[in-house]
C-alpha cells in the first residue's frame, strides 16, 4: 500500500527563483513514482523565503498538518530546501520522528539520526548548507564595510530628509525641514502629541507614504547621522534573521564625521540624545522601591509548573542586579525552569507595547473590540435576550396545548413565563437608553496611551497593567495575553531580542510583524 506524502518546496530570494519551485516539483513528483508514495493534495510552498529560520507560511502549514495527521511522509528536493540552520532542522527531524512521519529527499541522503552514520551525514550536509549562508552573509558584510569606509549608502531605506544619489547622501529640501522641526520641538521639552499635530499641517509623510507615528519619531531622534556623521555597523540587529540587537565594539564601528549633508546641528542633537536617554532610564527604573520597581509583577507566570514568578535583586561589587524566578524554584525546589534578566525581559515588554500596541491601527481594533464587547455586556442587552428566550419558551408551550396537552404543569409552568415577562419588561423601562459609544472619543483615550509611553515613563507600570494580560515564560520562549480575546503572541528566548509576529486573533487582523530595520543603522544581515 502507498504511503501518503506531503510535497514541500522553498526557493530564497537570491539564489533561486519561481521557475525552481516547479523544477522541484516535478523532481519529487518522479521520486514519489519510484518509491511507492502518493503525493496528498496541494504542495507546501514558500517562495522568496529564507531557509535561515522556521517563520515560512508553508513550512507553519506543513507542520500544522503533520501534527493534525494528514500525511505520513514528507519529500523535499534536498535538506537545503527544509533549512539552511543546522539547529533548525534536527530540531524539525526530531519533532516528525515524534510524530512517526518520515522524510525524504530527493537528491539528500536522509537515514536514522539515531544511528551515527546515518547522523553524521545529515548534520554535515545541513551544516553546509548553514556554511554557505554564513559565507555569503561574511562577503555582504566585507562590500558594505568597504562602502562605508567611503561614506556611501550601505542599504535600506535613506532617512526622512535624504535621499541617495549615486550612492551617497543627498538632502531632501521638501523633507529636511521637518526632521529640523522635530527635533528643535523635543529638544524644547515639547512632547510626542504636540510634534505629531505639527507633521500633520505639512503633510509630510513616511518614505514608503505612510503616515509618520511615534514610533517614527523615536528612531528619527536616535539617528546621528542627521548631525552629518556617517555611522555603520554600530549595532548588529540581526543574525540568521533572528533579533541579537546588541552594540558592536567601537573598533568595529566606521564612524566618519561631516561625510553627510547636516540636517541638525550637533548640539541640537545632544540635548535631544540626553532627553531620551533619561526617558529610557528612567523607564526601566523609574523606583527601585515598591511595586514600580518590577514592571511585571502580578502578572508574569512560570510556563513549567504554572506558579507565579517573583523579582529578585541581588547586589555585587556594589551594583544591583534584578531577574524574575519562580516561586515554586525559591521556595519548594519543586520547579526547575531558568531566571531571566530583568531589565532584559522589561525593555522587551515597553518595546512590544509601543511598537506592537499602541499604534494607530492597532488602537482603531482595540477600540472596535471594546465597542462590540460594551454593547454585548449592557444590562438592557441582557434583559431583552430573557424576555427573548421566554417569548419563544412561551410558544412552544402555547403550541402543546393547542396540540391537546393541558396539564396543571403546563398551566402553572405559562403563568410562571408571564409573571416573570411583566417583571422583565418593568426592569427595562427603568434602564436608562444606553448612549451612543462615541468611537473618536474613546480612540483618542487610546491614543493618548501612545503619547504617555514615550513622555512619561513612569506610566510604563500602568500601561503594562492595562494591555498585557498575561505573561508566560517558557523554557524556549515567551507567550503572551494582550487584553482578554484579542491579541496572541509567542516569541523565543534564545535572543538578546525577542521576537516573531504578534496575531490578532477572532478575525480582528494583524498589527504587522516586528521592526526588522532600525533606520538609525544599517542591519548586517544577508537573506537565504
């Protein structure tokens, strides 16, 4: 008997193209013919995505429906295709091992990882695939630092008030006058509100033609280069694309002053540098007494046994060091899970919420959400569902005495409805018309939440307190509850930087996926 097979095919955005999908395809079509397997439905395909990480639309499918039982094998045309990350894929064989579901390749010997042969070929030949990608990224990242050794554009998107004319930097005349306003307005102690309703007179939008948001405005402030120095390579943002979002050291930083055009002059810059850096401070420690002191108290939970964690400080050479851990670790030593940094865990917190949440799309949802969920709860709501249900009741009795059944406890059971329909009906006449929920009104309470996470750090207690229903900490990775029913999102532990997309869920759409650029840098990042 033929054994059901599931097809899956990925090509990346500079190796391959569309027309390789379709060569695969028919590969592991002929491969199916030869080994007695029968292809199941449509293919699993990710086009222009990266092997370097597991976040692929087909490969979450073809996962998803491996666990649900739709298939019993799985064909690719060789290993690269599954992964270009050595972790990721033994990481995937072991999880279809569990799942009794075999793997084939076309061109790629797959055997028993339990036996060392058969190990030791894998793991050389994903470890390959994993050597190319590191090798192509290393020579990306030698051309750029040559460019930036001469001042020129090393990528992306140009900066609000640039743009870029034969590799270099040139100022925009429209643009630049307001990136000038901007920070002119922040360094005056103006807040993120008051600059916003400036923007919006010129009319001035993002590159891409998107409106200019908070979050905007914070990367615009970060950026030197506006000062005229050319800067590169002073944060590594990405690895493999995952998040690492650490600071390189100086001697690997090209720094080259008066290399761009000034926008902004340098002492401009330096009072509005100062101003964040004490709003990012104090943020993370506005108090370091009482509940202020840990953001995520009461509402953080161990993901291993299900117990509450706690901050702890301890105190070396004289400085304070803060982390979460559980409870059940401290007390019983019946839970093993690891601690994590607090300082760490909080930044990540206050960075989802202004980047994830507290954006005008987003608000728009939320305020729609509370909408539908205040009408639902209104007491008259209520009361005319019962006296629904009991109109209907009511007829189904009336219909079985017109059909002959007169008996005392239908009598005493119609009388029953009718006392308690005029009791009803006497309760909403004394319920007042429910007003109109004004839905600008109550996105503009929301919207000043966006305001207040940037200008008045000390409400990022408050704020947590009010949109993040929950926290989980899980071994591998972190899950969280954003206001009950509307928003999901999971992200792993390993990096420096949390992240994966959040998912509105119950059809409310999505927020879009995490920063993936910081304009203040350029990423040193090759996509496979």
């Amino acid at each position: 008997m033929k054994i059901l097979a599931a097809a899956y095919a990925r090509y990346s955005t500079s190796l391959q193209h569309e027309t390789s999908i379709a060569a695969q395809l028919k590969a592991i079509d002929d491969f199916c013919r030869r080994n007695d397997l029968t292809l199941s439905g449509m293919p699993y395909i990710d086009e222009a995505k990266t092997g370097t990480n597991m976040r692929r639309e087909g490969m979450e499918n073809l996962r998803r429906d491996a666990h649900a039982g739709k298939f019993k094998a799985i064909v690719i045309y060789d290993i690269s295709r599954g992964s270009r990350n050595l972790e990721d894929w033994l990481s995937f064989r072991r999880e279809m091992d569990k799942l009794g579901i075999k793997l084939y390749s076309v061109t790629s010997s797959i055997g028993d990882l339990d036996k060392p042969a058969d190990f030791l070929n894998e793991t050389v030949q994903a470890a390959v695939g994993q050597f190319y990608v590191l090798q192509s990224r290393q020579k990306s990242i030698e051309g750029k630092a040559v460019r930036a050794e001469r001042g020129l554009f090393c990528g992306g998107v140009a900066p609000l008030g640039y743009d870029i004319k034969d590799g270099r930097y040139i100022i925009n005349e429209r643009e630049a006058p307001v990136v000038r306003m901007i920070f002119d307005m922040y360094a005056a102690g103006r807040s993120y509100g008051e600059i916003m309703e400036e923007i919006k007179k010129t009319g001035i939008t993002g590159k891409h033609g998107k409106m200019i948001v908070p979050n905007t405005l914070y990367y615009i402030l970060k950026n030197e280069r506006y000062t005229g120095t050319f800067v590169w390579n002073e944060y590594e943002m990405r690895h493999m694309h995952e998040w690492v979002g650490r600071k390189n050291a100086d001697d690997e930083v090209t720094r080259i002053e008066g290399a761009i055009p000034e926008i902004v002059p340098r002492p401009t810059w330096e009072i509005v540098r100062s101003r964040m850096e004490a709003n990012r401070h104090n943020a993370m420690n506005n108090s370091r007494r009482g509940t202020n002191y840990y953001l995520l108290s009461g509402v953080i939970r161990c993901g291993e046994c299900n117990g509450p964690l706690s901050g702890v400080t301890s105190t070396s050479k004289g400085i304070e060091y803060k982390r979460y851990t559980c409870i059940n670790k401290r007390k019983s030593r019946s839970c093993n899970a690891k601690d994590i940094r607090a300082e760490r865990l909080e930044r990540y917190i206050v960075d989802f919420l202004r980047e994830r949440i507290l954006v005008p799309d987003v608000i728009a949802k939320m305020a729609d959400r509370i909408i539908a969920y205040m009408r639902s709860s209104d007491e008259g709501s209520v009361v005319r569902a019962e006296l629904a249900s009991i109109a209907k009741k009511t007829a189904n009795l009336f219909a079985a005495v017109e059909s002959g059944l007169t008996t005392p406890e239908v009598v005493e059971r119609l009388n029953e409805y009718a006392e308690r329909k005029r009791a009803l009906e006497a309760r909403l006449a004394k319920i007042p018309a429910a007003a109109e929920i004004d839905r600008g009104a109550l996105i503009a309470v929301l919207m000043a939440d966006i305001e207040k996470s940037y200008d008045d750090p000390r409400a990022c207690k408050e704020l947590v307190g009010r949109y993040i229903q929950s926290v989980t900490l899980y071994s591998d990775h972190i899950h969280l509850e954003v206001l009950p029913n509307l928003v999901r999102y999971t992200s792993s532990r390993k990096q420096k930087k949390f992240t994966n997309p959040c998912e509105l869920v119950n059809g409310a759409g999505s927020p879009g996926r995490a920063r993936t650029y910081n304009n203040s840098v350029n990423s040193r990042v090759l996509c496979h």
